[in-house]
C-alpha cells in the first residue's frame, strides 16, 4: 500500500526541535540528579550501610521506600521535602524523556495519520496520569 | 528522503549498519525496556499501599524482582544511560562528531566491566549463592 508522504518540518524553533533539545537536557539533567543521590547518600553513611544494588535504587529514585531494607538505622533525613522535591523532578523528566521516546519509536513505523494523532493523544494522556500516581506516590511515602 | 519511507519493522532490524546501527537499536529496545519497567513499578507502589490493590501490586513486584527480569532491565538502564551520554556529548558539541566510532568503542570500555560485574553479582545471588 503506497501512503501519502509526510510534510516537511519547518524550520528554527518549533515544537519537534524543542523537544529534541529537551531529550538532551533532561538526560543530563537526570545525570545530575543521580549524582546528587549518590553523594547524599554516601555522606548519610551508605558506604557502611548500604549494597551497590541498594545505592543505586536509591540514586535512580529517592524515596524512602529505597532504604527501608538496608542496615541504615535511622532513615529520617531520607524523608522530606528536599527529597520530595528530587523525586518530583526525577518523575517529571523520565516520564517526559520515555514517554516522548515511546511516541518517537511508534510513529517511526507508523505511517497513518490518523493512528500517529490517535497515538500522540493516547501517551499524552498515559503520562498525565502516570505522572499523577507517581507524585501520589512520593507524597504519601 | 526519510519522510517518504515505508519500511516495516522486521526490514528495519534486518539492515546492516555495523557498530552505530547496533547501539541505534539497543538504545530503542533499551529505551522500551525502561518506560515498560518504570511504568510497571510506580502502578506496583501505587497498588501496594491501597487496600484494594496490594496482593497486585505484590504479584507486579515479583514479576520485575525476578533476576532475569533483573538482567535485562540492567542491561537496558546501564546502556541507555551511558550510551545517552555518547549522544548529549556528540549532539551537543557538533564537532565532536568526527570521533563518534571512537566514542563507541570507549562507551563499549565502560559498559562491559561494569555490566559483567552487575551481571556476575544477579546470577550468583539469583542462583542462591
């Protein structure tokens, strides 16, 4: 079946450009995040207290829930609202980053438009909604 | 020329395009893993506190504990993050791009030792050891 080709992007600053930059910026803004985890953690005596496995999940996902099966004996300045706050921005840019590279991998072997516009509106909705529970998540862990 | 394509996805896994194309396509089935992963994890945290949902949101939790489950998602997370990093630098500093077969044999450097360990560490502890 032949399909109707596409039209060509325009050019300079525009919806698709800005969300390619947006892919770059928020992988090393995650990078950043991670780091950070990963300091924290190791001045609140994860070296002593903690697994690699254990560090990690807590790197990729600040929440409390990370460290409650470690040997840290007091897991109160894993809490709050500094923490809270990492998370958020942790939830905001994979779930943007991941749910815009779903949306770049499905239309790359879609072709219909009518599927493509269907498929924009169906993962825009999905990250309303994960992004929802997420935060509810975090806020009540 | 690209906006005209039709290819199906098995063509497109069938095309030879050596180092670049490989990690091209890891980083996708990388990046798939990882939405797949991260998706089922916040519905799991999600269901395990409600009172209606925990024996799911358990049942989810020993889907993704699982260590094969694990090695996968190890692979995925590790090369879509240093792999990413190959692609922030290169895109991001345009020049660059005269050195990217270099930077994916140095991104192969960093990744294997780490991964085999992680790997190592999965299995013996999968296998009870």
């Amino acid at each position: 079946m032949r399909t109707k080709p596409r039209t060509a992007p325009q050019r300079g600053f525009h919806f698709d450009y800005l969300m390619w930059l947006f892919t770059r910026l928020s992988a090393l803004a995650m990078y950043l995040l991670s780091i950070t985890g990963i300091i924290a953690a190791l001045l609140m005596s994860a070296r002593q207290n903690m697994t690699v496995a254990d560090l990690m999940r807590w790197s990729f996902m600040p929440n409390p829930n990370h460290v409650a099966n470690t040997n840290i004996p007091d897991i109160e300045a894993w809490k709050g609202l500094f923490w809270q706050v990492i998370g958020i921005l942790m939830l905001f840019f994979a779930g943007a980053h991941g749910l815009h590279g779903l949306l770049n991998i499905l239309e790359d072997y879609i072709s219909r438009t009518w599927l493509r516009n269907l498929l924009r509106g169906l993962v825009l909705l999905l990250w309303v909604v994960m992004s929802a529970i997420g935060i509810y998540v975090i806020l009540t862990s | 020329m690209g906006l005209k394509r039709n290819v199906g996805l098995m063509e497109a896994l069938r095309y030879q395009g050596k180092g670049p194309m490989l990690t091209y396509i890891l980083h996708r089935i990388g990046g798939l893993g990882i939405v797949l992963f991260v998706a089922l994890h916040i519905l799991a945290g999600f269901l395990s506190n409600q009172a209606w949902g925990t024996s799911v949101g358990i049942y989810i939790n020993t889907i993704y504990e699982h260590w094969l489950f694990q090695i996968f998602i190890f692979f995925c997370a590790l090369f879509h993050a240093i792999n990413g990093l190959r692609i922030v630098i290169l895109d991001l500093w345009p020049k660059l791009i005269e050195y990217q077969r270099e930077g994916i044999w140095l991104e192969w450097f960093v990744f294997i030792p780490i991964y085999g360990i992680a790997l190592f560490v999965i299995i013996r502890a999968g296998l009870g050891g």
